[in-house]
C-alpha cells in the first residue's frame, strides 16, 4: 500500500474514534425509561421472583442469554479444537 491509502485509513479510522467519543452517552447521566419501570412495578408480580435482576436476565431476556450462552461456548469449543491439535 502506499502512503497516501494508509494515510486516508488513518484518518478515517481517527475520525470514527472521534465520533464516538463525542457522542457517547455521558456515564452517570440516567435516561428516563418507561422499560425499567416496567420491570420493577411489574417482575415479582408477572414471574414470582424476588430478586429483579435474576427475573430480568432469566425471564424477560432468556433468549438473549441463551444466545449469549451458546456463542461463549461455540468459542470455547473452538479454542480447544485449536489447541487440541497444537501439541502434535
């Protein structure tokens, strides 16, 4: 590659840093979500549990977390095939 592509990767590459950096949600500013509240009115009623989180991860996102699950153990299984045939 020459210099002149690289250089235009790079600026490009800084500018989408930048850009994200700016318009990243500020840490700490809290958005008014009627999603949350719904979850905290309603999660102990709907589904018996008491602990809000547990009935958040498991309940209302368990497909998510099914998903989750199963592409970290599509990894794991794919690290140890790697590694399993490293040491022959």
């Amino acid at each position: 590659m020459n210099k002149g592509i690289k250089f235009v990767f790079l600026l490009f590459f800084a500018a989408m840093i930048l850009a994200g950096l700016l318009l990243i949600h500020p840490f700490g500013d809290l958005d008014n979500s009627d999603m949350d509240d719904y979850y905290i009115q309603n999660g102990q009623t709907e589904l018996g549990a008491n602990n809000i989180v547990t009935t958040i991860v498991f309940d209302y996102r368990g497909f998510d977390t099914l998903g989750e699950a199963t592409v970290l153990f599509g990894t794991a299984v794919g690290v140890l095939t790697i590694f399993r045939g490293v040491g022959r």
